[in-house]
C-alpha cells in the first residue's frame, strides 16, 4: 500500500530521493513469514518507514542531497535505522533533505525540490522536507529526521505533522552524517503523537549505544503515562517570545489556544523568563558553522565521494572537488566556519558563542524550576512559497523558536493544530522540556493534539 502511495503521489510531493522497494518487499515478506509462523512481532511490524538520506542503510546510496556523495552507496546501517528495523518496519527509501542539512526549506538539495503536499507551490521547510512531506502525504506512516537547530520540529510544523527532536543523547546518532555534533539529534515524524512515541520506543528501547559516546540510556516505555492528565501541572509560556517579531498573528493565535487548552484541561500557566534565547541565532551561526566545517573536512575529493578527474596535484583535486561536489550553502557554511575558527578571530566570535550557550542553558534551568513544560511557536509562521526566502539570514529566522533547545540539549516536539485563519496552512505548537523529560513531553503533546 506505502508503494502503491508514492506511486500515486510522489511525482507531485517528491520527498523521495530512492525508494527501496527491494528493501521494502523482502522486510515485507519477511513479517508476513514471521506471522504465518506462529512468532511473535515487533511493535512496528510492516510499518512503513522513511529515512532522511543522511542516515546509513546498506542497499542504498546515502547522498546528504549532495553531489559530494551522489554515488555514496552505504557500507553500514545507522543505529536508528536499524532499531526500526529491529522493531519490524518497512523500509521504504531515502528522504529529500537541504544539503548536509543546511536550511529551513530542502531547496538547497542538489537533485530536485521536495513540494509541500498542503501546496505544492510551498516548501515543506527542512532541512528534514522529504521526511516530513512523506508522513503528510500519506506515503509511509513514520519517517526519522535529523534536528541540529530545528530540522524536524519546523518541517513538521510547515506539513501540519508531528515531529519530536529528543533529548541530546537520547537516540543515537552513530551512522548519521555529522552536521554540528554538539547539537545533532535525531528523532522521529508521524501523523499522531502515540506513533512518535512508538517510534521513540523502538529507538531507544536496546539502551545505550556504545558506538555513539554521547548516546545515554533512556528505555521507558513511551506510551506509558501518555494518556495521563495533566491537571495540577505548570505549562511556562514567555511574554516576549509571543512578541517576537516575524511571529504571524494566526500562528500566535494558535499557540495562545494551545495554552487556553491546557489550561481547560487543569494545567497552570506560568509567565517565565528566556532572557538569552534572543541570541540564540547569533550563537547558533558561530558554533553549527565551526563544527560544520570541522565535520566536512572529511570530503577532500580523495576517500569520499566525488572526485575531480584530470587534476595534476593533490591539491588541485581537493580544491576542485570541493568546488565542484558542494553547493552554495554548504560551501558558505564552511568558509564561516574557516575564517570563525581562523587565529585572531575565533577569541571575538567562537568563544563568547560558547559563553552565549552557557547563558542560555542556565535560562532554561531557571525556567523549568517554575514549570514542568514550556509552550512556544514552532514556526514563526506557515509555509512560505519557493524562493521567498532568498537572503540567508531571513531563512535563518526560521529557526527563531527551536534553535535555543538544541544549544541547551533539551527534548522538544512541534504538534499539528490544524490550518491557521488566513494562510489556510498547518500551523502548530511547540512543547519543550528539560533534559530527558521526553516521556513528559509527549503527554503534553498529547493533551493538546
Ligand atoms: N535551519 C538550520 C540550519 O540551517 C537548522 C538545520 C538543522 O536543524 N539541520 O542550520
């Protein structure tokens, strides 16, 4: 049925960069196997599942949307993709995605754009678009992202689904081509919060990974407690956020009925202080691009990817490599990174960016002494159409609302609620929580679905 979905939809929305349809046959007939035989099944037995294609999955090719990797064909499989796996899933193929993650709409991606299936002139955001875009059009039940600044949490908001980024930590990332290690997470997409936390169940139910040293274990059961009230706990909302400028009035109309929910539903809201979060963005364009440019010092046009031919030095072919195997904004990423990490600089820029993510860790600290939860805007506002966002740093605003957690390392989850007034186009409510407190959280996302 995933199938015969992308068949009928997938030309229009384009969130695949390949299917796996050998792959998603021979799992298939596997559980069909399993069943007939009497055995027991896993809890996501045949669902199908897509992949944001910077993620390893041995019989296909893991390009990052770059032409760095166009050919890369995988030679392991990522500890998430195989925890799906372990569970029963289908997988279904490799979701479109910014280049290397870089961006907040998947037009950066070097083969083709993905169309929002709300409005295919809009995009679907990103940098996770495919694997967002295929969960809202139907073609598979679950998808797995990658957020670094907000790469799920946006493009599930902009696809009216639901998209969780957990705790730092909490899923491993061992097989998931770095971006900002200090900030990469990944986590999972789904139409209801009961299949993201099933979907969470599956990645982290065997623990700990070892092959990922910032990977902690957090197995409890996910759908426990999801269904409890929230009666008698704190919900932090923050004044100045809601004033944020580029905050659109049906996108705060939104989250103010989400408070007005949760309060109906007997939880107490409480005003608290992010006073740091402003420069959050700030600090995100220092560090995400430092470590960025650190990460893809790997493709040298020698042990990976594309190559240069015809070149009469190694340098040349490093040079011409790189040149030619990346896009703009990756190559932008990676000349900040350069010249911020560069002798007399990195002391203006790199440090004080460091002292702005301490700043803004305690803030959270503070706030979550006041309350269990805080509540805020996903997006600042609904999906914008292709090439709206032609100056960089306008496309940088889009993460205004979710950056500030990934620097903190917090779990945090964008929930559809339905179109806003004006635009006719998903809008959403973000819910963020202190460090693993993901079980929390998605019963919060739960009362206001
Ligand atoms: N939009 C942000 C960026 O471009 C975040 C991307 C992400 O979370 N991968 O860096």
């Amino acid at each position: 049925a995933s199938l015969d979905a992308i068949e009928a939809r997938d030309e229009k929305v384009q969130a695949f960069l390949q299917v796996s349809s050998d792959l998603a046959l021979a799992a298939a007939a596997e559980t069909d196997r399993l069943r007939a035989a009497g055995e027991k099944l896993g809890p996501l037995a045949g669902v199908p599942v897509a992949f944001k294609d910077n993620m390893h999955l041995v019989g296909t090719r893991t390009t990052c949307a770059s032409k760095m990797l166009e050919n890369y064909e995988s030679t392991f499989t990522a500890t998430c993709v195989q925890r799906m796996l372990d569970a029963g899933a289908t997988p279904m193929g490799k979701a479109n995605m910014d280049e290397f993650a870089f961006g907040s709409s998947t037009e950066s991606s070097a083969f083709h754009r993905t169309n929002n299936p709300w409005d295919t002139e809009r995009v679907p955001g990103g940098s996770s678009g495919g694997s967002a875009a295929a969960v809202a059009a139907g073609e598979v039940t679950i998808s797995l992202g990658s957020d670094t600044g907000g790469s799920i949490r946006q493009p599930a908001s902009l696809c009216g689904v639901v998209g969780m980024k957990p705790t730092y930590g909490a899923v491993s990332r061992y097989g998931v081509v770095a971006f900002g290690s200090s900030l990469d997470q990944v986590g999972p997409f789904g139409r209801s919060v009961e299949d993201v936390a099933l979907a969470m169940n599956a990645l982290t139910a065997a623990g700990r990974d070892p092959y990922d040293s910032t990977s902690q274990p957090c197995a409890v059961d996910f759908l426990e407690h999801l269904e409890d009230p929230v009666e008698g706990m704190r919900v932090g909302v923050v004044p100045a956020l809601m004033e944020a400028a580029g905050l659109t009035t049906e996108v705060r109309a939104a989250v103010e009925g989400a408070a007005k929910a949760l309060e109906n539903a007997g939880a107490e809201l409480v005003e608290v202080d992010l006073p740091n979060i402003k420069s959050a963005i700030a600090a995100y364009y220092v560090i995400a691009p430092c470590e960025a440019f650190s990460n893809l010092a790997r493709f040298d046009g020698v042990r990976y990817g594309y190559q240069e031919e015809g070149c009469l030095s190694l340098a040349e072919q490093t040079s011409k490599s790189r040149a030619h195997g990346f896009g703009e904004e990756a190559k932008r990423r990676q000349m900040l990174g350069a010249y911020l990490l560069s002798s007399g600089v990195y002391d203006k820029y790199y440090y004080p960016a460091q002292q702005v993510r301490t700043l803004i860790t305690q803030d959270y600290k503070r706030a979550y002494e006041q309350c269990d939860v805080i509540l805020m805007p996903a997006s600042p506002r609904t999906a914008f159409k292709f090439g709206e966002m032609s100056d960089p740093t306008q496309m940088y605003a889009s993460d205004m609302f979710t950056i500030s957690n990934n620097i903190a390392g917090n779990g945090g989850i964008s929930v559809p609620l339905g179109l806003g007034a004006e635009s006719h186009l998903p809008v959403s409510v973000q819910l963020q929580g202190p460090a693993f407190s993901d079980r929390k959280l998605l019963r919060f996302a739960r009362a206001v679905e």
